[in-house]
C-alpha cells in the first residue's frame, strides 16, 4: 500500500460555486433586459409592465440569437425552480388587505366568475368552429 497523497482528489472547494460568475452575468442581462423594458414603457407609454417588455425582448431576441437565451439560463433556472417563492409578496398583501377584498367580494367574484364563464364560451366557439372546418376539409 502506498501512502501517495497526491493520488486522492482534492478535497471540494468550499465558498462559492465556479457557476457564480455565470449566474451573475445572467442575472445582469436579465436585469438589463428589464430596464430596457422599464425604458421602452416609459419612452412609448405602453400600458405593459416593463418586465414582461424585457422578457418580449428576449424572447425577440433569443429567437434570431439562441445563444443570447442561453447567456439567461444559468439564472433562469434557479428562479423557475424557486418560482413558489415568488407569490409570497402577492399572498402577504392579500392578507394585509384582507378588509378590502372582503368589502369588494361581490364584484371580485362577479369579475372572476364573469370572466371564467365568458373564456369558457369563447373556448367552446372556437373549439365548436376549428372541429366544424376539419369535419369539411
């Protein structure tokens, strides 16, 4: 038996992962990609948050650039794993506001279940037309 330490594997490294720059640098361009939305928002005035302009963006982008959406990947992944805690904020002041919504139930419900029945007849139209122009074809 040989007592060659230098055979053994090093021991892990402890601290930060070798993936932290590459997380940082999508967490940056996501950022930027925010911004950029935020600033077209305000530029144009479009009644959109300028997150979801950011993520248009994006999506523009990453299609004649795949490789631009994959930059956004080493920090996209970890949000979508931990999406759950994304609704806490929302869920936090819903119970703070919990009077309120309690004050507006009539309409709230009347708006949700308005809106639910009128997506299901919509649906149902749709669906009733495209079976309709496939049973012709």
């Amino acid at each position: 038996m040989s007592d060659d330490v230098s055979a053994a594997p090093p021991p892990p490294a402890r601290g930060w992962s070798p993936h932290v720059p590459a997380v940082l640098a999508a967490l940056a361009l996501l950022l930027g990609l925010q911004l950029l939305g935020t600033l077209l928002v305000d530029l144009v005035g479009l009644p959109v948050p300028g997150a979801v302009v950011g993520l248009v963006v994006l999506l523009v982008v990453g299609v004649r650039f795949p490789g631009f959406v994959r930059r956004a990947e080493p920090a996209g992944e970890p949000l979508l794993k931990h999406l759950q805690l994304l609704f806490v904020p929302p869920g936090v002041g819903a119970l703070t506001q919990l009077s309120t919504i309690v004050d507006s139930a009539g309409p709230l419900a009347l708006a949700v279940v308005g809106s639910f029945a009128a997506a299901l007849v919509v649906a149902g139209v749709v669906l009733q037309k495209l079976l309709h122009r496939e049973v012709l074809s």
